[in-house]
C-alpha cells in the first residue's frame, strides 16, 4: 500500500503554478501551512533563501558542492566557517580546510571524537563498539556544535558525519547548517546509490521483501 503524499503525486502543479490542478492530499490545500511568505519576509531567512535560488541558478549543473558552499559563504559575507568533520574522513577535512583557508575564510574545525568520552559512557557494551576489546570514544556532536558557538561561526559544515550524530549537530549548532558529505561507509559517501539500485541489486535489502512493480 503506497503512502500518499507529494512522493507519490503525479502532477507536480506546485511546480507549474496551476494550483486548480492540486490533489486532494496536496499540503496546498492545509491552507496557511505552506503559504511560508511570512516567514521568508525576515531576515536572515529571506536573504539565505534568496542568495541560495540565485546560486543555483548561477552554477546550475557546473558548480560542484565545494564550490556552492564557498560561493554561498562569500554572497552571505561569511568570514567564519565551522567544519564538523568525521575523523575517519580527516585526511579529505584537512584538504576542504586547506581549500577553505585558501579562499580566504577563517576555519573552525572540530573532529567528531573531540572530547574523547569512550562509548561506554552511553551504556554500550564492549560488543556494541565498531573494534571491541579496544578503547572507543563516542562520537560528540554536541560538543562540535559547542565549540562552533562559542567560536560564533557564521554557518556550519556536516562534512561526513554519521547518520543521527548530524542529527544531534544540526540540533545544537546556533549558526545554520549545510552538509557537504553524507556519511555512507558502504557507497563512498554517496547514499544516493541506494536509491539508484534499490530496482535491483538493492531491492530485497531496502524493501523488506515487499517486491516492488
Ligand atoms: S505540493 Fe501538491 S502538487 Fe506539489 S508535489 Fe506535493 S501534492 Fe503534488
């Protein structure tokens, strides 16, 4: 039974503008709910809206992510970019940075194991950690995003951080959030290949059985 829902629409008119055309189920029809203009007349909402349309116009398909986020930071007058970076991806950290720096922005780079609290004090056991019998300290989302507000970063970079520990990041950072890499150990940190094969080499795995048309 497929869940209805703009996932599942076949007319897209919130994209064409002939609104006449909407579903029953289309959250245009929850009246004031996504009539958002209130909220995108203030700022800082309105300009990181408007600054973000206009660079995806400008790069559409030839800006990469790397050069969107520097492009975004440098139309909003950001100086100070946190990076919250995953240590298992602190080789490619230390090169964004670099690529940071070089653009003439003032990094705050925090690794994920900063504070170095071992998993245990979450109440895992020693079977539940990635190498057991050795010493393995917790991944500290907050403690990033604490360290990014008090340094009062400008706007904060996910760069690989696993899925529920950004979570707790996004939740705690004070500056707005951006996310350059989407932690995916199996697929290169692209988890959207997933989705590309979840027709075939993927499908009993992500559908649970429920053989899909
Ligand atoms: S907003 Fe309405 S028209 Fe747009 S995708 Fe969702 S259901 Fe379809």
């Amino acid at each position: 039974m497929l869940q209805s829902g703009c996932a599942e629409c076949k007319v897209y008119v919130c994209r064409t503008g002939h609104l006449e055309e909407a579903p029953e189920t289309c959250p245009m029809c929850l009246t004031g709910v996504v009539d958002t203009r209130a909220t995108y007349s203030a700022e800082p909402v309105r300009q990181m809206a408007r600054v973000s349309a206009q660079i995806e116009a400008a790069g559409y398909t030839r800006w990469n992510r790397v050069e969107e986020t520097i492009e975004l930071a440098n139309r909003l007058g950001y100086k100070r970019l946190g990076l919250a970076f995953c240590s298992g991806l602190r080789e490619e950290a230390r090169i964004l940075n670099r690529i940071l720096v070089a653009n003439g922005f003032d990094v705050v780079s925090v690794a994920c194991k900063t504070g170095s609290i071992p998993k245990e004090e979450l109440g895992l056991a020693d079977v539940e950690k990635v190498r057991p019998g050795t010493y393995e300290a917790m991944c500290n989302p907050v403690g990033q995003a604490r360290v990014m507000n008090e340094a009062q970063t400008d706007l904060n970079i996910v760069f690989g951080l696993c899925v529920g520990h950004d979570s707790l990041f996004i939740k705690h950072s004070e500056a707005l959030v951006t996310c350059l890499v989407a932690k995916d150990r199996a697929l290169a940190h692209n988890p959207i290949g997933g989705v590309y094969c979840a027709w075939g080499y993927y499908h009993d795995r992500l559908y649970g059985g429920h053989r899909q048309p």
